[in-house]
C-alpha cells in the first residue's frame, strides 16, 4: 500500500485501501493446497496497528481476509470510531 499510496499522491482522486489476511506466507503454491492456522501475533490490536498505518497513507477502504476474524473487524471500527 506504500507504494499505491506514493503513486496516488497526497490527494488521490480515487479512494484505494487494502485488506490482508493472518496466514503464513506459503511460498508459489496453489492456494488453498493446505489449510493454516491464522498467525497467532495477528491479534485485532496488531491488525488495527498495521491499518492505523495504512489510513495515515490515505487510505480509505480497509478490511480483512482469510484469518481475520469478527474481533479483528471490530477493532477496525473503533479506530475509525477514534476509540
């Protein structure tokens, strides 16, 4: 997202965001070949860090894929909340 950030500019005229999952990174496989646990470091207050980050580079769009879970999203809205 740093790099999307930089190339939209300061004032992007289209809003851009992004959303991660809390797998392990696998390698070239294909996906889904193995089911992983989430990342156990992900937890919700980590995940809202990193998209903390990502708001601070203008993003506006934010969520979350595979391994994040119904508290991950609920950490999200109190950021956006300002809790």
């Amino acid at each position: 997202i740093v790099e999307l950030a930089a190339e939209l500019g300061p004032q992007p005229l289209v809003p851009f965001g992004a959303y991660a999952n809390s797998l392990p990174e696998v390698g070239d496989g294909p996906a889904n070949r193995v089911i992983h646990e989430a990342r156990a470091e992900i937890t919700p207050t980590a995940y809202s860090q990193t998209v903390r980050g990502w708001m601070d580079l203008g993003a506006t769009i934010v969520g979350g894929c595979c391994g994040v879970n119904p508290h991950h999203i609920a950490a999200l809205t109190r950021l956006r909340d300002g809790d």
